[in-house]
C-alpha cells in the first residue's frame, strides 16, 4: 500500500511539472512585444499588439511568463488530482 502511495504522489509531481513547462513554453510563445528604455532613475516601456520575436526578455514579459507557467502548473495540478481520485481516467 506504501509503495502505490509513493506512486500517486510521483504523478501529483510529474503532471506539476509537466504543467509548469507547457505553461512557460506558452507564456514564452505568446509573451508580448515590449521594450523597455532605461536613463537612470527613469524608465519607459513602451507595448506593441504582436507577439515579441527574439530580443532579450524585459521585466514584464518575464512576469507574464510566470503568470502562464503558475497557471499551467495548478491546471496541472488539478488534472493529477482529478486522476488520483478516479474522476478521470487516462
């Protein structure tokens, strides 16, 4: 009985981290155009409509992949709780 606990938890974690990356591989695909100008204690960011393509990532791009990926991972968290409990069967 231990050991098929050990196996469910193993899952809770796979399908986690699972979530996690498809969600910051979708925040990074789908992070928006920005740029960011710094003079000293001045700084301006500047929004486009496109998706960005290439360029380093600014300070809100990164948050909107965390965002993504945070979501991700509770969708997946909550697929890996769903199949636990036997509402879902794979």
């Amino acid at each position: 009985m231990a050991a098929r606990r050990g196996t469910k938890q193993n899952q809770l974690a796979a399908f986690l981290v699972v979530g996690v990356l498809i969600g910051a591989l979708a925040g990074f695909l789908t992070r928006p155009e920005t740029a960011e100008i710094r003079l000293g204690p001045i700084s301006v960011e500047v929004r486009g409509n496109n998706v960005a393509r290439g360029g380093e990532l600014t300070r809100s791009q990164f948050e909107h992949i965390a965002v993504v990926a945070l979501i991700g991972g509770i969708i997946g968290l909550g697929l890996g709780f769903m199949i636990r409990s036997g509402k879902l069967k794979i």
